[in-house]
C-alpha cells in the first residue's frame, strides 16, 4: 500500500469502543504516538489529546476539522471489507501496537477485535480491556509476572499448547480449541512464565498491571 504511515516507536491506537483516558495514558507511557481509528478521534477530542493520525471510513468523527487543523494526518479509507482497527494495522508501519477503546460496549466489536489480532498477527498488537491485556501469543511465549497473577489462554483456531513453566496447572500437549478445551483462569506459581505451542493463534489475557511485561515480551519477538 502506498499510503502507509510509517512511525519510528510503537502506537497507541484508539477506538470508538469503551475508551478509558487512564488505560490511554498508561498506553503512552509505551507507545508516545497516537492514532485514532475513526471514531476513536471523538475520545481523543473530549480529552484534550493530539493525534498523530486518524484513519478510517470517516463515519463516526464528530470534528474533523479539528484534528486535521491540529496537525493530525487524515487518512479516509472507504472499503468496507476491513474494521477500522484492520485499517490501522494495515495503513501503518510500528515496532508495536497498544489499543485502547477495541473492546467493550458492543461485544461483536470486541470479538472483530480478536480477528483482527489473529489476522494482521505480524503487526504485534495488544489490546487493554476493562480489567486485562490481551494479545496473540507468539508459538513461544516468555513473561516476568509475579506469583498469583491471572493468565488465561483463548484460542482463537485449534491450537496444541506444547509444554509450559511457571502455570498452577501445566499445560503440556494440550490440545485447545473452542468448544473442545480453552485455558482460562490459570495462575502464576512464580515470577516467571512460559508456554511453547505448535503455532500461533491463541489469544492471552493477563491482569492490566503487568501491561509492561506484556510490552517487553511483545517487543522481545521478531516482527513478522
């Protein structure tokens, strides 16, 4: 695509979801650059915020106008084949994605959400809901949390979870799929965590405090 925005350090990307201003700060404190995703720049506009960019099919911003004054690049796809989450990922270049404002309100948005994190997966993303952080793991994924903290697994497809260190319950040639097993709700016995599968394509979920290690382990994986 020829009108890819490309960005030096990781994205904070902004939806028209249930957007929460103090999971946004936090989600600069690691990725300074904002962009909204069309109705995302309303969230922006009520918090006094500048966006680096606004992309999208333009038909839920409220005030233009301001934003493009204010510096922000516009950026109007009209396709209807993608969400406007999709158009973010596929119209931008970033070492890392923070989302904020994907989830919540309407679930079906939350659940587009989740295909779009399984489809663009080389875009490295991770989205804050209300209480967790979810992400697609990588085929091996390594952590610093601590110990009782919250680590669920969703698959998104059929998955093997290969072996494991670190979990209350081990998950050691597990096989999880939807409808057949999922691995949610299990627990840190220590600091650190690691599951292997045979391939990407299941979503992790951890508590929003350890939204740094979820970052630094993001961050740690080749992009691609």
């Amino acid at each position: 695509m020829s009108d890819v925005i490309e960005f030096p350090g990781p994205v904070t990307l902004v939806g028209g979801g249930a957007a929460d201003r103090a999971d946004f700060e936090a989600a600069r404190v690691f990725a300074p650059h904002v962009v909204a995703a069309d109705g995302g720049a309303n969230a922006l506009g009520a918090w006094g915020a500048r966006a680096d960019a606004v992309i999208g099919d333009m038909d839920s911003v409220e005030a233009l106008h301001s934003h493009r004054e204010a510096g922000a690049r516009i950026l109007h796809l009209d396709e209807q084949h993608t969400t406007d989450f999709e158009k973010c990922l596929y119209a931008t270049s970033a070492p890392f994605y923070l989302g904020v404002g994907f989830t919540g309100r309407r679930f079906d948005h939350t659940l587009a959400a989740l295909h779009v994190l399984m489809r663009r997966s080389e875009s490295r993303a991770a989205l804050i809901a209300e209480e967790e952080v979810i992400f697609l793991a990588p085929r091996i994924w390594r952590a610093t949390l601590a110990p009782g903290a919250r680590v669920s697994i969703a698959p998104l497809r059929p998955v093997t979870a290969m072996a494991s260190a670190g979990l209350e319950w081990p998950l050691e040639r597990l096989e999880l799929s939807m409808g057949t097993r999922i691995g949610t709700s299990n627990r840190a016995i220590g600091a650190e965590v690691m599951v292997e599968f045979d391939r990407a394509g299941a979503a992790i979920m951890v508590e929003k405090r350890f939204l740094g290690a979820v970052v630094d382990s993001a961050l740690s994986i080749p992009a691609g």
